[in-house]
C-alpha cells in the first residue's frame, strides 16, 4: 500500500472498529465494484477514466491480441 493512504485507511478502520485489513478489503470491493462512467459518442459508449489514467494505444491492443493467439 502507498504511504499517502495509509493514515487514510487507518481512519477508515478506526472509525468502523474493524482492522487494518478488513478496511482494506472493504475499500478494495468498493472500488472493484463501482460502476463505469460512460458517455455516448457516435452511438458507442465511451468509458470516461479518471485524470491521469494510462493511455491504450493501438500499439497495447495488438499486444494484448497476440497474447490470445
């Protein structure tokens, strides 16, 4: 884990009375299960991600095809 969350997490736990480690998993399951922003664009639906998210390049979606060959 970061270090710029774990006071974060601790706050989290601590004010659940839970451990460390429960805090985590609960706030990893929130973050696995939370919904995907999309827009419309052309009639598709286009994923909104957040600032500073990698980019995919055609160059990654080649690779990724041939690793399923």
């Amino acid at each position: 884990m970061d270090d710029d969350l774990v006071p974060q997490v601790k706050r989290y736990a601590e004010s659940r009375d839970i451990t460390l480690g429960k805090a985590v998993s609960e706030l990893a399951r929130r973050g696995l299960h939370a919904p995907l922003r999309t827009r419309m664009v052309n009639g598709f639906h286009v994923v909104e991600l957040p600032t500073g998210s990698p980019v995919v390049t055609s160059e990654h979606i080649e690779k990724l095809e041939e690793e399923l060959d």
